[in-house]
C-alpha cells in the first residue's frame, strides 16, 4: 500500500474512532471494559515503552500466558515488553515480570511507538499501522504461532489486497501448522515457517488445592451464554456426579447464578456460590471468582468446555489436559482448531449430544497431547533471527 493508501487507512480509522467515541464512554464503565478502553482509546495511564529490547504483542489472556516459557528462556539480560489488547490479558501478562501496556488504538501509533530491536507479535494480530510504523523504525517484524481459522480465512481472502500490503512489513511467519502456512502464504506472507502450536508448551499453573469430593465432579468450564442452560439440563439427564459451572465472564455471574438456582429448586438439587461458600457439597456449584479454573480442573474428571456450542471458536483444552481431565466439546473449534487436532480422546457432540457423550466419558481415557512442542527449538530459531 503506497503514501496515498496508507493515509486513507489513517482517515479511516480516524472516522472509525470518532464515530465509536460515544459507544466507547459507554463501554468504558463496563468491568469488564474499565481499564482496557480507557488505555486504548484515551492513553489513560498507557505510556510508551521506555526499553528498545524485544516487544512481544498478544491479544488476551491465553497468548498472554503462552508466553510465558519463551521470556523465560530470553532471561533478563534481553530487554523484554509485552502489550495486550484484552484487560485479562493484561492481568496475564503482568505475571511475566516484564513492563506491559496496552495496544492503543492504531490512530495514536504514530507517535506512541518507540524503537525495538524486534517485534513479535501472536497469532492472527494483523494490525496494518503496527507493522508498518515498526518496520520503518528498524525493527525486525515476525508473526508468531501464526494462525488463520476457516471462517478468518475465507474473509481475509475478500481483502487480499489489504492483507498483501500488510505482510509486505512482516519479514519472518512462524505458522502452526502447514495449512495455516498455505493460507497466510495465499494471503501474502512471505518467508513462512511451519514450527507448531507455542501454547502446545504452556505452563500451567495453580495456588491453592481444593480437595476433591467423593463423587464424579462435572464442570462446565469458561461457559458463554445459553451454554450454561444446555449443559445443566444435559446433566440433569445424565443424573451423576456434581456439576461445576465456570462462567467465562464475571458480568454473568449473577444471571448464570439465577438460572442454577432455578434449575435446582425445580430438580430437588442443592445450589450454592462458591463465593459464598468454599466447598463442593451441592449438587450444582457456581464457580463466581476469577482466576479459579485451574483449581477447579484439579478436582474435576469430566470437562465440558464452553465456547465450541455457541459460535465463539473453543477455548484452550491444554489445561484440562494437563490435570487428566476427560474432555467433552462442541463442534465450534474454528479459534482453536490447531489445539484440538494436537490431542487425542476428546470428544466432541453436536449441542443436543452432551447428555450421549457424558454416557460415553465413562469409557473414553482422559485427553492426551500427542505431540510436545519443543520450546527449546522455538526459542533458538526465534534468538537467531533477531538477535
């Protein structure tokens, strides 16, 4: 894209952004928003970088952590900034020991950025302006564990044009598998290397040990709306166990807790919130804290993961894998294909199969991953090139 595009871009999103101002204050007093708006979209307490090291860009919480063993290897004595675009990212990426801000909006990249010896951006974070400014600061560009989903794929291929403009500023694509390295190459990427999915590799942690009940323990884990209500009723059918619900978002909490304890009134079960009470002995319990998943999937046996039974795109199944969960899923994977393909015994169910496939769980062994990817070799290829 020439002078003349790239300042329509500019025009553009300026427009965009006028346009959005008031839906933008609205947004801001959300939770859920409060501190990610305000940051991207006013500067608010989001100064520039101040080191010229490596800057790391990831979306949200799950690219946030996946880059954690990376950094690691990089160790202190390589300058290291990440940015987010999700405030769960940012609380994430604030673990990392590392100065982190948020993206802003591309508007204010222009003189919000700072130079960096490298700029490495995850998965499918294509902002035209971020690469363009970098590339002209001198900065190596890389997109890393690079992805494109079926639906991504079959809309970016409308704006080819735009996408062949934007990887004309990315000098090295690290796919995660070859039919992503296809797509971005079809896209316009150039210099495209296939070396697996980096959150194949994540750690995954957690800070206090609940004990188990003596029972088989469901849990609907990061649920979105109505997948709540399709799991609890699918449990009701199956009639065993406990069930644990994990909402994806605290917004919801009071909601989701209204329906379970309809739910349980009218099924003669038992209902409590776990804020409330720290214990499992209900039938139904309402995980209503943040940062609670990874505890909870260390008591349970049977995941069902939400996100895939409604056209969100699935969530990250490696945690659940790690504490040697069984794993029920939908079928809407599209942002987590890659993931998914990389383990073996989930089962996956069309949204009126999940009561068949907790019947199925019972003989199916837990998910396992099939192939480990070597960080060691990630990193080395990664150190190579920019430093």
């Amino acid at each position: 894209m020439r002078f003349g595009g790239t300042l329509l871009y500019y025009l553009a999103a300026w427009a965009l952004y006028l346009c959005a101002l008031p839906f933008l204050l609205i947004l801001s007093r959300k939770s859920k928003y409060k501190r990610a708006i305000p940051s991207r979209f006013f500067l608010k307490s989001n100064p520039a970088f101040e080191q010229s090291g490596l800057w790391f860009h990831a979306c949200s919480l799950g690219e946030a952590r996946s880059l954690a063993p990376l950094i690691d290897r990089f160790g202190k004595e390589t300058p290291i900034d990440v940015s987010v675009i999700t405030q769960t990212g940012f609380e994430e990426a604030n673990k990392l020991g590392v100065p982190v801000r948020f993206l802003p909006f591309e508007i204010f990249l222009p003189f919000w950025l700072r130079r960096h010896r490298a700029l490495i951006v995850l998965e499918a974070e294509l902002w035209y302006l971020l690469f363009l400014l970098m590339k002209r600061k001198g900065a190596k560009t890389i997109l890393l564990n690079a992805r494109m989903s079926d639906r991504s794929y079959d809309r970016y291929r409308k704006m080819r044009w735009f996408y062949k403009a934007l990887f004309s500023h990315v000098d090295k694509v690290y796919a995660q598998s070859q039919t992503d390295r296809n797509r971005l190459m079809e896209l316009g990427a150039k210099d495209v290397e296939v070396i697996g999915n980096i959150k194949m590799f994540q750690k995954v942690s957690y800070t206090k040990k609940y004990t188990k009940p003596d029972a088989l323990v469901i849990t609907a884990a990061s649920t979105h709306e109505t997948e709540e209500e399709l799991i609890t009723d699918a449990w009701l059918e199956y009639g065993k166990g406990k069930l644990i619900v994990v909402p994806r978002h605290p917004e919801r909490f009071d909601k989701v807790a209204k329906l379970l304890e309809k739910k349980a009134a009218s099924n003669h079960k038992r209902f409590h919130r776990f804020s409330e009470r720290e214990d499992f002995d209900s039938d139904i319990i309402l995980v209503d804290r943040m940062g609670e998943l990874n505890e909870i999937y260390a008591v349970t046996d049977v995941a069902v993961l939400g996100g895939a039974f409604a056209k969100i795109g699935g969530h990250n199944p490696l945690e659940p894998e790690f504490f040697g969960c069984k794993i029920i899923s939908g079928k809407e994977i599209f942002n987590q294909k890659a993931i998914f393909s990389g383990l073996e015994n989930v089962i996956f169910c069309e949204n009126e199969g999940i009561g068949q496939a907790l019947l199925e769980a019972e003989t199916t062994p837990p998910a396992k991953i099939l192939h480990q990817v070597d960080m060691d070799h990630v990193f080395e290829k990664i150190r190579t090139y920019v430093l």
